[in-house]
C-alpha cells in the first residue's frame, strides 16, 4: 500500500506524538516522586516551595531506613523473596506437571478432573479469604512462611493456561522422543520443557509479579513482624500516619526495584503472559 | 518431599517396562494401568493441593455459615439461614455492594476508553512503539501498596506540598483535602485514578493483541473501498475486537469486584477505616478477621459474594469454554 500522506493525515500523525508523549510524561510521575522524595531530606519534602529535584540528595536515607528499628526492611525483603522464588518455582512445577497429564496423558476420568480445576476459577481466591484462614489457622501456619507460600501454589488458572499450551506442543517432536525409549516423565523433563522455554518464561514471571505484589493475604495471615513480607511493612509504615516521608520512599523505592529491573530486561516474556492470561480468561 | 520420592521411585520401574520385551497383550495391559499410575504422578500433587487449600475451606465455610461462629472455627450452634438474613438486612453490607456498584461504574468505564485509546495510539506509532508501549506498561510492576502510597503521601497529599495542590496553587487554588473530606467525594478521584494508573496498561497489551490478530487484508480492503480514518475504526476495527473487548470487561468487572488493597491503604489511617467507602472485601476482611473474629458472619458474607461473582461470570460465559479453540 502506498498512499501519499495528506497535510491531514500528517498533522494527525503529529497529534498522535504529541498525545503519546505526554501520556507517557503523566505515566512516569510516579516513579518520579518515589526518586524525588526517597532523595530528599524530610524538610524539602514538606516545604512550602516545590521542588523538582532534590536540593541535596540524600543518598544516606537508605542506611537510615535499615537502621530504623519501627521498619522491619530487611526481614520483609527476605521474607519477600523467599515466598515470590518458592511460590514462582513451585507454581510452575505443579502447575506444569498437572497441565502435561491433563492434555497428553490418556484417562478415563480426565475430563472430570479438569472439571475439578476448572470450576475454582469460578471463584476468585480473595473472595475466599476468610474459609483459607480458617483452614490456615486450625493448623497453626498462622504468622508463617508455610501460611504465606503454600494455600497459593495451586493456581487452576496457570494449570489451566499450561494445558492448553500443552495441547498445542508439536507431538511429533514427543512421538520421537517416545520412539528413543522416554517414558511420561522423561518425554516431559527432557524434551518439552527444554522446547517451552518462551511460555515457561511468561507464567514465571507473571506469577512473580502476583507474589511479589501479593497483600491480602499476607496481610491476613502475616500478623507478627517476623513474617511481614515487603507490602506489608510498607503498608504499615504507610497507615500508621507516618511523618517519616523520605524514609518512606525511599523504602518505596526498594520495594519496586527488583520488579522494574525485571520488566525492564524480560519485558517480552512479561508481554507474552499478559496476553495469555487475559485472552483464555 | 513425599511427592518428590514418589515420582522418582516410580520413575526407573516404568524405564524397566519400556525395555522387557513381552507379549504384546500383557505388554498392552501393562501400559494402560502404567497410563492411569502417570495421569496421577502428573496430575495428583496438584489436584490434592487444590482439594485441600481450595475445596476443603469453601465447604467447611459453607458449613460455618450456618452456625453462630464467633473466636471458633467448629461451632456447636446451629443458627440455620440466621447469618444470611443478618447480613442482607444489614445496611453496611448492603452499603458495601453499592460502594463496589459506584466503583465499578467509575473505573470499568474509563480503564476500558483509556486502555483501548493508547493501545490505538501505540500501535499505530511507527517511531518509538516499543518505547511507549513499555512506559505505559510499566506500572503493571508496582502493587497498590506502592500507588497507594505515592497516590496519599505525594500525589494527592492534602496539605500543600502535595503535587496536586501544588498545580492547584500555581492557578491561585486553594489546596484541597483529597483524603479526608466527604463533600464532595474527593476520594473517589483518588481511589480511581490510583487503580486506573495501575492497570490502564495491562488492558492495552490485550487490546494490542486483539489490534494485532486483525488480518492486514482487511484493512487493505477497506481501503480499496475508499474507507479512511473514522469509518475504518468503526466497520474493521471495533468489530474485529469484540471478543477482545468483552474479555477485557468481564476482567474488570471482577477485579473490581475483589477491590481492596487500594481501599485499605488509603483510606485506612492510624488502624482506623473511615464508615464509608468500603467496598465488599473490606467489610468482610473488618467482620470476620477484625476484632469480632465472627466465622459465621464472615463466612455468609463469603458465600453471597461467591455467589455474585459466580453469576456474573457465568452470565458471561467466557470461563467456561473449554478447549479454547476460537
């Protein structure tokens, strides 16, 4: 198609940029404001005069956030950590396992199962919080990491998206690996897992983001500080009508470091889950 | 651990079979009950989780909802449909499906326009594509923590180092209490805006994908017919994102419905929630888990919700096509 672009078409174009651009100015203010105030010493923040950048960057603040002893940072990032690597690792073990059976291995009772899966999705888990804290409660996992990680490693929804990708897996390539002696388990570890890479990526990571992020439930069940994960203690911090805003931000800032890094370098994997998990829903 | 031992003492005997040659007959038998012992070393672990922490507390709920159920998880009390009537005639909670009713009639509307406008922007920008889709994609990375926060101690602060106020006062304004007045509901203002910024760009990756799955063909053709501009969004465009658009709806209908870490972090102060603005999750995270630890309550509540939510879906109907041939 070649169509000579009229004066319209080209002002229109412009307009476009101009739109863009300064949606994506509004968009970045945020980020902005976390830098801004988590540089700022507390006077600057509160001042009657704004500023747009630090008049002296206090890159200190942080030392002093790790040094109060009213924020649990450190064990809250740890905690974080640990539950976001366990759960994404377990998820995908689990939820890949069963996704595998579901779509390659023939059983009589197979649709049933999926039935079984299926109808969770109906309904949604936090809508479920108060029966799974009944259950997390009588057998005493409240206020630890095992509450925290495993009532959330069964996710129908990823087991769901694993099947369907499963069902489309060249079968060829599994006929192959049958035909060299694999059986079930071997065809899985060694040759389709290694061929799944991409999809593999995108629910890693789509499932680290709903972990890292993760607040009602660990709201709910992290009651003591010892098992506060990094939303919480930020929350916290943040409800207790703090007057301690640079060291706020400046813990703000920690807290979404390690997923922006992640959205910056696997951002493609990222993009491929969104779609899958919003299209198949 | 238990599972992990499982799967790999069965793993060298199933090796052993694949090699012994025998009858073909028993050779055939042996792989059928192998097939249903592998269904279940694959799909077990996780159907038994899935029954234990998803199945097991639903209907144990279900039973506490007909007790009285107050500090106890196995009440003796049998109160009959007692705690539904209490909590359908109980005008917080009715309060609370018409704050998720007003919510939702705020966010589901200018998430969907605003989403839909910057995936149409983005994909038609041939410079910087990939740039811009990043930067509205971005907040997608932080939690509602992060925003509520930013939103109430910056943004939206009501004194007037905020960054609203600030703009407001270059125009001669008077700083306004975004958080901490009723009238007018400034709240709201921040509450959406907060989600909005959120989400907008989760949305416009499934509407980029939806713009993407459009044959090129079509647009050709439209242009042979002599379509342009508003008249190709309107017969190819939108037409072509009709399922894109009511999955896009469906999703925010009922995340919208589960609305509750922006809600608690920010109108939340000092442990204290405000009497208005509480959306279902909230009233029901204060009724059962506050300090009435009421189960039974909570756990009526839980099921009327469920049973909304399940409506909704599906009246819908997405969820449940299988296969997912389309």
């Amino acid at each position: 198609m070649s169509i000579q672009r009229s004066p319209l078409e080209k002002a229109g174009s412009g307009l476009r940029y101009l739109v863009l651009v300064a949606g994506a100015l509004l968009f970045l203010v945020p980020f902005y404001l976390v830098l801004r105030n988590g540089l700022m010493r507390e006077q600057d923040i509160t001042a009657a005069q704004w500023s747009w950048l630090p008049p002296q960057v206090q890159w200190g603040n942080m030392g002093e956030l790790f040094s109060d002893p009213a924020v649990p940072m450190a064990r809250s990032l740890l905690n974080s950590a640990v539950i976001s690597v366990v759960q994404t690792g377990a998820v995908l073990v689990l939820s890949g396992l069963a996704g595998y059976g579901l779509a390659r291995i023939p059983y009589r009772h197979s649709g049933a199962v999926l039935w079984t899966i299926v109808a969770t999705l109906l309904i949604p888990a936090s809508v479920t919080f108060v029966p799974s804290f009944v259950l997390v409660s009588s057998l005493g996992w409240v206020s630890t990491l095992r509450g925290l990680i495993i009532p959330g490693l069964f996710q129908a929804f990823a087991t769901f998206l694993f099947r369907q990708y499963f069902l489309g897996f060249p079968k060829e390539i599994e006929e192959a690996a049958r035909l060299d002696g694999l059986g079930y388990w071997g065809t899985f570890w060694r040759v389709v897992v290694p061929n799944s890479f991409g999809f593999v990526a995108a629910i890693a990571t789509i499932t680290f983001i709903g972990s890292w992020n993760a607040f009602l439930w660990p709201l709910v069940i992290g009651q003591d500080q010892s098992s506060w994960t990094v939303q919480i203690a930020l929350s916290t911090f943040l409800t207790q009508q703090t007057s301690n805003l640079h060291e706020l931000f400046v813990a703000a800032a920690i807290a979404i470091a390690p997923l922006v890094l992640m959205f910056v370098v696997l951002q493609r994997w990222i993009v491929e889950g969104v779609e899958r998990s919003g299209i198949s829903e | 651990m238990a599972q992990a031992t499982a799967t790999q003492g069965a793993d060298p005997a199933t090796r052993h079979t694949g090699r012994a040659q025998r009858p073909t007959l028993a050779r055939r038998l042996r792989g059928d009950q192998n097939r249903n012992l592998w269904f279940w070393v694959f799909v077990g672990p996780f159907v038994a989780g899935l029954v234990f922490f998803v199945y097991v507390p639903i209907l144990w709920s279900l039973w506490l909802s007909f007790y009285d159920a107050r500090n106890t998880v196995t009440p003796t009390v049998f109160v009959g449909f007692g705690n539904y009537v209490d909590m359908l005639s109980d005008p917080a909670f009715r309060d609370s499906l018409l704050t998720f009713v007003v919510f939702a009639a705020f966010i589901v509307p200018t998430t969907f326009a605003l989403s839909l406008g910057l995936a149409l922007l983005v994909n038609r920008a041939a410079l910087m594509q990939t740039f811009f889709r990043s930067v509205f994609f971005l907040p997608t990375a932080c939690s509602y923590v992060i925003a509520s926060l930013v939103w109430k101690m910056s943004l939206f602060s009501g004194v007037r180092f905020g960054l609203v106020n600030t703009v407001l006062g270059w125009f001669g304004l008077d700083p306004v209490a975004w958080l901490s007045i009723v009238q007018p509901p400034w709240y709201w203002l921040v509450i959406v805006s907060a989600r909005l910024w959120l989400q907008v760009g989760f949305y416009m990756i499934l509407f980029l994908a939806g713009l993407q799955r459009i044959s090129p063909t079509l647009y050709e053709a439209a242009a042979v017919d002599g379509a342009q501009g508003w008249k190709v969004l309107r017969y190819i465009t939108v037409p072509q994102l009709v399922a894109t658009s009511s999955a896009v709806l469906l999703l925010l209908l009922i995340n919208a419905f589960q609305a509750f870490d922006e809600f608690f972090n920010l109108l939340s102060t000092s442990g204290q929630y405000p009497p208005y603005a509480r959306p279902p999750l909230v009233y029901l995270y204060y009724t059962a888990l506050g300090q009435g630890q009421d189960f039974g309550h909570g756990s009526a509540g839980a099921v009327i919700l469920t049973l909304l939510i399940a409506i909704v879906a599906l009246l819908q109907g997405r969820l449940l096509r299988l296969g997912g041939d389309r």
